[in-house]
C-alpha cells in the first residue's frame, strides 16, 4: 500500500511553508558531519542543512516526498543519501554523530508499541557519543482540536492555472489520543469545473510528557535537554513544543 503522504507528495511543498524550526536545527547539528534525518520528507529542514555542509541520510516511507527531496537537492547542486523505509523498522547498519525526527513527526506513529520500537531503531542508529533531537507538540495546545467543521484554508493558484482549495476538519479520539486531520484537497479548472479532489487524513498520536518521556527510557534513551520551543526556551506546562535531546 502507498504511504499516506503519496497522494499529495505533488502538493506538500505548496501548503507546507513553515519556517519557525530551521534556525534550530542548523544551529544544533552545526559541525555533526554526518546526519541521520528521520521522516524528511520532502527536504524542509534537509536542504538547509545541506546547504550549511552536513551530510543527511534521509529517511522516509513515502516514495513521493523521496523523489521531490532528491530533485531539489539535485536542482542546487546538492547531494542527499535517501532511504525508504518505514522509522519501526529500519536498519541502515551504521551510527551516526547526530540523528533527528523533527516536524513532530514522530507523533505520526499512532500506536504506543510502535513509538517505542521507532525510539529503539533511533537509538541502534546513534553513535555512542552522538546526540539525538526529536520533536513533539505539547498536548496542552493540540488536544483542543475536537470535531471541529470542515473550513476553507488557503486557495492557492497552480502552475497549470488551475486553483487549488485546501479545505480541513480536524477530530480528536481523547479515548485513543489520537487527532485526524481530514484534509481536502479540490482542483477547479478556469471554468470552475472541478478537475481534481483528493482526501488526506494524517493522523497523530498525542503525548503528555509524562508518558513519552517513559517511552524513551523503554528504548534505553536518556534525556539530557529539554526545550519548549525552537527558540531554546525552557519547557513547562505553557510550553507549546516538548523537544527533547536525547543520548545513549
Ligand atoms: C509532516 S511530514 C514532515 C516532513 C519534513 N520533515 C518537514 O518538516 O516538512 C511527515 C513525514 O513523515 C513521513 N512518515 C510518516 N510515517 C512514517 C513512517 N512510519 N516511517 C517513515 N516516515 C514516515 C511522511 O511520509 C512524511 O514525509
């Protein structure tokens, strides 16, 4: 089956135009070398870094994300090592100085088992001196996502001349601790004859610091930063982030 992000690996770099985490992760894997990037995608945070002269490894279980990252990189001159594979169960056979997760992508993997194997195959992927950074958001602010109405987002105009609506309804299961984002996404003609729609439901998997702080020593992990937020501020209850670096 197709991974989830393959049906709109065309339109991600489109509606993704966050930039609020770059400093970040240039400033914290400045003089690693060598970076393992899990969950890259579609190479928002690896081109920056490889522009500053690292080394990625990046892997991702999504062909579609792959391809668009290897063709940017490759349109700057850039050279990226790309993987496909699924974070629960990777083994690339080496170590690396520093290896991320970032985009709160880890929250991606919905089942508590998995997190803790995803969590083991970052730690068999970290040298025994390297340092890992994962990033989560902090429960207080993403819970109050519950069965909110379908809302109109952004119209964005395509290369092709047609417009592209972006429509979303988010719903939390606070049994499961699990959010869905129901993502639309509507293609219309210059006539207004709809050309396109396709559905995207990312879900995420939502943690109290609590709980994934007692998966990641499950894993044999050690947390020895904390952060709130990508400006390197402390994390407490208020905290919208929960990033944590992590050591064998
Ligand atoms: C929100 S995107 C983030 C991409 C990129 N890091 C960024 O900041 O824009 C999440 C990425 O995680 C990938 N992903 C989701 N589940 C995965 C899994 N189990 N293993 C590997 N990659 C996965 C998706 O294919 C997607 O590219």
């Amino acid at each position: 089956m197709k991974n989830n992000y393959d049906r709109i690996a065309d339109l991600y770099d489109l509606y993704v135009t966050a930039d609020y985490d770059i400093a970040f992760w240039r400033r914290e894997c400045a003089g690693a070398g060598n970076v393992l990037e899990i969950t890259a995608g579609t190479g928002r945070v690896t081109l920056p870094l490889l522009t500053d002269g690292l080394r990625i490894t990046a892997v991702d279980a999504s062909y579609g994300q792959l391809e668009r990252l290897r063709r940017k990189a490759e349109e700057k001159g850039l050279t990226v090592e790309t993987v496909h594979a699924d974070m629960r169960d990777f083994d690339l056979g080496r170590t690396f100085p520093m290896v991320i997760i970032p985009f709160q992508s880890l929250q991606e993997i919905t089942e508590r088992c998995d997190t803790t194997a995803t969590l083991r195959r970052l730690r068999a992927h970290l040298a025994p001196d390297g340092r890992a950074i994962i990033t989560l958001h902090n429960p207080a602010k993403q819970k109050d996502a519950d069965g909110s109405a379908l809302r109109l987002i952004e119209e964005y105009e395509l290369k092709n001349g047609n417009r592209m609506l972006f429509w979303r309804s988010n719903m939390y299961d606070a049994d499961a601790r699990i959010g869905t984002s129901y993502q639309l996404y509507e293609e219309y003609d210059v006539d207004g004859v709809l050309h396109r729609k396709r559905l995207f439901t990312p879900r995420y998997r939502v943690f109290e610091r609590a709980e994934i702080e007692d998966l990641i020593a499950q894993a044999g992990l050690r947390i020895t930063r904390a952060w709130g937020g990508y400006d390197w501020s402390d994390l407490t209850a208020d905290s919208c982030f929960m990033i944590f670096e992590l050591r064998l």
